[in-house]
C-alpha cells in the first residue's frame, strides 16, 4: 500500500462503522468544542503514547480541520510503521455537515 490514501467522508464512516481508528488532530481547544464521535485527539503531547500503544495494521484515518495537515500527519505514521492509513478529505468541517448526529459537541 502506499503510504496513505485520500477517502471521502462516507468512506470514512464505512470504515469507522467497520472498526476502524479515527484520529483528530485539530488543536485542543476544537476539538474539546466537538469532534467526530469516537475520535481520538492526537497532538504533540499524546503522539508517542499513541504510537506505542497502537495497533499498526489496524485502519486509521487521520482528520484535520478541512483535509490538509492529516495528510502530512498520515505520512508521518506511515514512517512509524502504520500499514493501513487513510487521510479524509473535507476534514471536520465535512464530518459534522455530512454527519451532524455523529459529532459530539461539549
């Protein structure tokens, strides 16, 4: 596989609803606001945690605010090893329009 591939927000729920790992990468603050339901935040701080305890070839999409930093980010788990990784194009801002009920809001 290559390093990673782009999916559209449905294909990311498909594959949620298969068990896959979502993982937000958004700043604290929005993501404390809301986030995908079931989502992971990932930052800085939790990014070595997370890689140690994760399982590698599990599915993991990475979010972001509208698609563009979680492909750097999955290119960066990748080069830890991750075999099946997933970018979301639209990022959040898609997510809670194309899946309101599934956005979980503070």
């Amino acid at each position: 596989m290559e390093a990673f591939k782009r999916i559209n927000v449905e294909q990311a729920k498909q594959l949620c609803d298969e068990g896959a790992v979502m993982v937000d990468i958004r700043d604290p603050e929005s993501f404390a606001i809301a986030h995908p339901t079931g989502a992971i935040h990932l930052d800085n701080h939790s990014l070595a945690q997370f890689i140690a305890q994760a399982d590698l070839d599990a599915p993991t999409i990475v979010i972001c605010y509208h698609g563009h930093s979680s492909q750097s980010a999955a290119a960066y788990l990748h080069s830890q090893d991750f075999t099946k990784l997933y970018s979301m194009d639209g990022g959040f801002e898609a997510w809670q329009q194309v899946f309101p009920q599934l956005t979980q809001r503070s």
